[in-house]
C-alpha cells in the first residue's frame, strides 16, 4: 500500500488489452495454428486394440486380450479451454422516448448467464465511488448488492438467425441528477468479469463517453479478463459507429447528451471436460508391455513423455524404434502424435516398451502453448509399469543415495573452504570487501545447490512428500526465502473487493496457478477495514472482509494448499484504525478483541493525540501510527499472527509499509510466528536530480537493504530500486542503467539477491490506482528480466490473466527448467544505450533492447524465448 492508497480511487488511464494464456499443463485462449503436418503411421488391428508400429522397425505385437494381464488402469479426468466468438456493445440513446426518457442498452451475442452489475455517480461528486441507482431507473429483476450497486440479468431475444441476443435496457430521465453510469459485465456460470481495461464502463451523461469507450479508445477497445480467461478483444473499429449529437436534448442542468454505439469482439474461453484414459497390460508372447492411450478430446493431440528404470523417477528415452509420429524432444524426452480414431469420438495410440522398465511419465500436448497434466497434483501424470507389489527397494535407489551423499559432502567441503578463505581475510576490511561480498554469495549459492538436490524430482517419495507437505518440522532452506526457487503472484488488484466474493474467485485459479509453475500466492488484507481495500484495519480478529468471509478465507487457503501453493497473507501493522473517540474528539480508543487505549499510538503524529513513544519510522497520517515499542502491543501483535498461521493456515505475510516502523520489531514478530516465507514493503523515492533519475541509486538500495539487516534477514523485501531503474532503462533506451559501478545489477538483487522479491507492478502502482505505472508496452521486457535473474520474482494477477500470459508462462518455465533461484550467479554482458545483456549460471543468456546480440562461446545456445525487444537463450543439452 502506498501512503495514498487509502483515498477514494479515480479511474486513470487505460490499461493494456488482455488475452489470457497457459502454458506448462495450463487452460489457455489460443486459436488453432495451420499448417501443421500430420505424419503418416503404419497401425495394426489386434482384440480391438491398434498397436503401432514403429516406422520400417518390426515391433512385436500384443497377443489377445485374454493373455494381456492387466498391470494398471486408469481414466484420468482433464480440463481444456474452449473459445467461443461473438461480439458486445453499448448504445446511448439520447433522443427522449414518449415518457421523455433516454436509454442506454448493453449486450452481447455470446451464450451464457450475463448479469449487469452496475450503479451511478452523482452530479458534484468528488470520488467516484459508487451509489445505488434510484429504484424506478432500475429495471425488472434487478438486485441490490450492498449499498453500492445493483445487479440486472440480462433478457435473452432471439434474432431472426436463430442466435441468442442478450440486452439489458437503463432508462433514465434527460435532466437527471446523475453524472454517469459506471457497470462491469459478469458472467455467471463461470463468474467472470469484464472491465474496461482494468476499470470499471464509465457512462457519463453530460456529453462524452470517456470512461467506456472515448473517441481514443475506437480503435483500442479491450477488457481485462475475469475468472476463467474471459476477455474482450481489441476493437478493428470497422464496426463503430460514428457518434451523432442530439439537438436540443440536453441533460444535467443543460449539459448535453452524446448518442454513440460501440460494438467490438468478445471471445469466451469455457472449459471443457475430457479423459484420458492409460492401460499398462503384460504381453506374455514377448514379454514386454503394451502401453494404450485413449482421450476424447478431438483434434491433435501430443503426448509429451519418457520412462525410467528401477523407480529412479528420471526421465529416460527409450531405445529405437519409438512408435509411428514420433519426435525426439531435446534429446530429453519424445513427443508421440495420437492417432484419430475410427469412430471419430478422439485419439489413441498402443505401443510395446521393454520390460526394464518400471514407470511412464507424460504430459499432453495441445498446441505451442496448451499442455495438460494431472489435475489432482497438478505434475505430470505418474505411470506405473509393473504392479505396486513388484516395486521396493533397488540396488539403483541404494546407489541414488549414495550419489546424493557425496554431492552433499563435496558441497559441504567447498562451503567449509570459503569460510575459512572469508576468516583469513578479516582484517583486510575495505580493501578486500569486494571479494568477500563475493565469497558470501557463493556459499548461499552452494547452500541453494545442496538444497535443491534434496527437492529434486529424483528424491524418495518420502522426502517429496515433506517438500510439498510442509508439516511443523520442516523448515525453509533460509528464513525470509522458502526454498529460493519460489515464484510469488500477487492474487489481487485494487478493485478485486468490489465483488465482495473474491476469495470464492481467486479459489478458481488455485490449478492454473499451479500448472503455470506459481509457488506463492499473495493474498488481500484479511480484517475488518474502514477502506473496503483492506489497508486501513480495525478489528484485526474480525477477519470478515469486503472480499469475503472468514469461513471462505481458509477455504481458499485450503484450496491453495492442495494445489501445492503457499500462501501469504498481507498484514497491516503499522497503523490501525480506532473504533472510539477520546474526551478530545480524537479517534485513539481501539475496541475489539485488542482494545488498546492511546497508549499504543505514537506520540509524534499531530492528528491522533498518542500517549506512547516516539515513532521508529515515518508517519502514516491517514490513521493511527501503532507504537510497536510498547510490550503490550508486540506480545498482542504476535499472538495475532500466531493465531492467523494456525486458524487460517497462512504459510507467511506480505508486510505493508514497513517504512513506518523499525525492522527489529518485524524480527520479533517472524521469529514469533515462523513463516516459510516474509516480504516486507518499504517504498520510498530514488534519487533524482533536476527531475532526471540519477545514474547512482546506491542510497535508495542501501535504505532497503539496511530494514533487512535490521529484521536480521528474517524477510526479503520488495526490489523497488529495481523496478524504479526498468522504468528508465526501458522508456528511455538507457539500457546501461542496468549496471552498477561495480558491474552488478543496480537494485537490491544486486546486493541481497536472496532477499530481492523483484516485481514491476503491484496494486499500488498499476491497477485503477496507477500512481507508478509501468511503461506501456514493455512489460514483457520487464518479465524477461526478472523472471531470468537472481531474487524472487513476483507477478501481478492484471498480468498473469491478460495477453500477457503466454510469453510469462513461457518465462516461467524457462526460469524451472534451468533451475535459476534466488542465489543464481548472475555475469552482464552488455551495458549500453540500446541493450542488455546477461549471463545466468551458465546456463542462460538473455537481452533487452533493439540492437542485435548473439551468446558466444564453447556452449551450444538455443532460443528458448523471444519477442518485442527482448530473447532469451539456454544450453543446448
């Protein structure tokens, strides 16, 4: 939250247009790409079964059915994302009808269950925060929400080609009090919302249509997607028609009214159900076994897969010859087209692997971007080609331990020498800082390698499960980090409590989440709050929010949890607002279960008359700064946090203005409450001079990283250094920005990179609220920088559910595949005005920027992801 985050919002400039995408066992918008072959294959009928032949090879088929023992059977259910076209509009009719009433008319043509959810702003407003209409402008079936709105379903009318025509009618008087009409769109069966770029149709009625669709927006129409992946589409502006003036009709006290109707593409994503069903069966004639794959989902279909040996649980390519349609995959794993079956009803394809081998791993490949894996786990679906009883305890499994042991003893020597390299230089302070600071990074590098060879695919099952399960005893590989390969999602934007059912909505993207490779989702404030954005907290044990109650709050945790995703929550400690005034008028008297007096205020804060100590930050005017020097309070303000963690189950907390209060007492309250993971938010400006951004920002980092150490690194903190330097590097082509003098990244990654939680937009700085907006445009620059380099990379949900999601799926799977974590080694290549280059662990190279640039060197680099400015390369295996 920003010191302005309290105020009522207006609705600022128009956010980028959305398309929602997946990828990595995701649900996507995605239209289908032509041109793709469709190679040929030998099939062999066989007991009703097609087994394959592999290409001019002879593989053995299976005999009948009745001599296959079954080994295992299963129908795993899937879930895909289906897009239907149409179209919506809004029309003002602003010539009075015989009651002397206007009209203003919004539907779409697209088949679903669409409400109107809508209200009105009043003439000499300052805000815009929304009133209920009056009861006559509302039409038939219309239901109040709260005090705010009302929601209309839309009637449905048959149109003369026999397709479903959705309207909803507002009629209101020509010289009404009223100065706009503000509505989003929400599609009930899915839940899904439909703003306009972010914001919410604004309709005013004094002569313009600015907030829904201006004269600018003609031909950049779009909606930011709701649950689901909805979206509405840019507009070709073919279709508008022009605005037409009525004369004489006039409204507001004279002010006139513009007629106008707009009409643009909406495209909805629904999911569909489908199957696939594995058969594992042992052919007693060869002795191997025959692998069946059936689905009913229509169109091609790829199975992405490999095998192991002995319950290794690596992946493996089997020898040649691979069934028919069969590519090799980076040398990593084979990609086997499914054959259409006969009746039309999908795809399946049989084929005969060796009996040394004890399991199947696959994925299913719809297009670039579409992968489904199992919708239980969320991983990739585990086959097992013996039966359970067969598996135990292998020679192979003793020798994976016995590896794993010695990588940990290499490790440990390595990190015991550098100690004592560090120790005999002591003394040499300044001159050899440079080399320490280096020397500290690569024992937290090694401490991440030795970390992530115990989280590894290829550890026990047992191991796994306590990874993944984080019972009591398990611990974060380092407090303030989770296990530092985590990736964060902010699961909120600052209107996300209008629908006052947001936990129940966020719930719904708990898998998608998950298959996107997310480990770390951010949630709202949870308490009672004046603001309905929840920064401004009350009674902090009443945890019934404007996005929802208590009972839906550990219900989205739990649902959270088992799609394996941590969860935060966003705790408020600097200020709380009073419930009761004192003798004086003043609000300073707290009620609720922790009914403080004045006593916990600070007494250097003019506005609210505090009894307690000076304060040990700065100042938060809009509300009651807490004085956390008081033992009262801190013994209060952790039994709170002890008791979130174990009633909602909140793995950890986002921080709000910690600038408010010192970091030791957040050390306190960590180490009280033991969460996996901490982030604190301590925003402040960078240094300018003359109103341009200075080279140097060494003394904005320096402030973030002195909180750190004071909470004795028991929380990261948020990179705003970062962030403020890819505004100027990016908007500005001043690419050299992303150096500092010594040749590292300019932001706290630079310094701290375990503690960095980078990001390039938030609530505060995007959203409705824009006070700090990243440039348009570039965004995905921004992402294929964090999401490539050391820290912690956080993504905004406005983001994470636009167009934008294909290219940052792509990022992040790029980000697990070579394993790049917070400690990752990071070596730039190129500075200079129009581009950046870097190096990543050796194993990554990626640039921002228009000029061109090739990786070089004895390594065999491959493009894993390129775009608008930007590419990104990884080793060739």
């Amino acid at each position: 939250m920003s010191v302005r985050s309290w105020c009522i919002p207006a609705i600022p400039g128009a956010a980028p247009p959305a398309r929602g995408g997946l990828l990595g066992g995701a649900f996507l918008v995605a239209r289908p790409r032509p041109g793709r072959c469709r190679a040929t294959s030998g099939r062999h009928r066989l007991g009703g079964r097609v087994v394959a032949r592999a290409g001019a090879a002879e593989t053995p088929v299976a005999g009948t059915d009745e001599d296959a023992a079954a080994v295992f059977s299963q129908k795993f259910p899937l879930r895909r994302c289906h897009t239907v076209e149409g179209k919506a509009w809004v029309r003002l009719d602003a010539e009075p009808d015989g009651d002397g009433n206007c009209k203003i008319v919004v539907g779409c043509d697209v088949e679903g269950k669409w409400v109107l959810h809508w209200g009105i702003s009043y003439d000499g407003e300052q805000g815009r925060e929304w009133d209920q209409p009056p009861s006559e402008m509302r039409p038939s079936g219309s239901v109040p929400i709260k005090d705010y709105a009302v929601e209309t379903p839309l009637e449905i009318l048959p149109n003369s080609e026999g397709r479903m025509l959705y309207e909803v009618k507002i009629k209101f008087a020509k010289d009404t009090p009223i100065a706009a009409v503000n509505f989003v769109l929400k599609e009930e069966e899915t839940g899904a919302w439909f703003q306009h770029k972010g914001r919410d149709f604004r309709i005013p009625l004094n002569g313009s249509f600015d907030g829904g669709v201006s004269s600018e927006a003609k031909h950049d129409i779009g909606i930011w997607p709701g649950n689901l992946g909805h979206v509405l589409t840019e507009n070709e502006g073919a279709n508008a028609q022009p605005q037409k003036n009525v004369p004489g009709d006039t409204g507001l006290g004279g002010k006139p009214i513009s007629a106008f109707c707009e009409e643009y593409p909406i495209v909805k994503s629904e999911y569909v159900q489908n199957f696939v069903t594995v058969t594992v069966r042992k052919d007693n004639g060869t002795h191997k076994k025959l692998v069946e794959f059936d689905t009913d989902i229509p169109g091609e279909v790829i199975i992405h897969w490999g095998v192991c040996k002995d319950n290794t649980m690596t992946w493996e390519i089997p020898p040649e010859p691979h069934p028919p349609t069969t590519k090799i995959f980076r040398q990593k794993a084979l990609q086997t087209l499914l054959q259409k079956k006969a009746d039309g009803t999908g795809n399946s394809i049989s084929f005969l692997l060796g009996a040394e081998y004890s399991d199947l791993f696959f994925v299913l490949k719809l297009d670039e971007y579409t992968w489904l894996r199992n919708l239980e786990n969320g991983s990739d679906f585990y086959i097992p080609l013996t039966r359970v009883e067969q598996r135990g305890s292998t020679q192979a499994e003793a020798q994976k331990v016995d590896d794993k042991s010695s990588q940990a003893d290499g490790l440990i020597s390595d990190i015991r020498n550098l100690v004592v390299s560090l120790s005999t230089r002591r003394g040499q302070r300044a001159k050899n800082k440079v080399l320490q600071e280096d020397i500290l990074q690569e024992i937290e590098r090694l401490a991440a390698e030795a970390y992530s060879i115990f989280r590894s695919p290829t550890i026990d099952t047992v191991e796994e499960s306590v990874y993944h399960d984080d019972p009591p005893s398990a611990k974060p590989a380092c407090s303030g980090t989770g296990s530092g390969f985590e990736i964060l999602c902010q699961g909120f934007n600052w209107e996300s409590h209008k629908s006052g059912k947001w936990y129940v909505e966020l719930g719904t993207k708990a898998m998608e989440l998950a298959s996107l490779g997310f480990t770390i989702i951010w949630s709202p404030p949870p308490t009672d709050s004046v603001s309905p954005e929840g920064y401004m907290p009350r009674d902090l044990y009443n945890l019934n929010s404007r996005y929802g109650t208590m009972e839906e709050l550990k219900e989205l945790v739990k649902i959270y949890h088992e799609a394996g995703i941590k969860v935060l929550g966003d705790a408020v400690l600097n200020h709380r607002c009073a419930q009761h005034q004192n003798s004086n008028g003043v609000w300073n008297i707290f009620g609720g279960r922790l009914n403080w007096d004045d006593r916990a205020v600070v007494a250097d804060d003019p506005h609210f008359q505090g009894r307690g100590n000076k304060s040990s930050g700065d100042n938060f005017h809009a509300a009651p700064n807490i004085d956390h020097s008081q033992d009262f309070v801190r013994n209060d303000v952790k039994e709170w946090l002890c008791w979130m963690r174990k009633e909602v189950g909140y793995d950890g907390w986002r921080l709000d203005f910690v600038r408010g209060f010192w970091g030791g007492y957040v050390k306190d309250y960590l180490e009280a409450s033991e969460p996996y993971f901490a982030v604190g938010e301590y925003w402040d400006s960078l240094s300018y001079t003359y109103g341009e951004m200075d080279y140097n920002q060494d003394a904005h980092r320096q402030r973030i990283v002195d909180w750190i150490n004071a909470t004795n690194g028991t929380a990261g903190a948020f990179d705003v250094t970062t962030k403020g330097i890819l505004h100027a590097a990016l908007e500005r082509s001043e690419y050299w920005r992303l150096s500092d003098e010594k040749g590292k990244p300019p932001g706290v990654l630079g310094w701290w990179p375990s503690r960095a939680v980078t990001f390039i937009e938030n609530h505060d700085t995007g959203s409705t609220q824009g006070h700090w907006r990243f440039p348009y445009g570039m965004e995905l620059q921004g992402y294929a920088y964090i999401l490539t380099h050391p820290g912690t990379p956080a993504v905004f949900y406005d983001h994470i559910f636009s167009h934008l999601q294909p290219e940052i799926a792509k990022f992040i799977s790029i980000r697990n595949r070579q394993k790049i974590q917070c400690r990752s080694k990071i070596k730039i290549l190129k500075a200079e005005s129009r581009i950046y280059a870097a190096e990543i662990d050796e194993k990554l190279t990626m640039k921002l920027g228009p000029d061109h640039f090739e990786p070089s060197g004895p390594l065999n680099w491959i493009v894993a992801a390129e775009g608008q400015d930007y590419k990104i390369w990884e080793v060739s295996p």
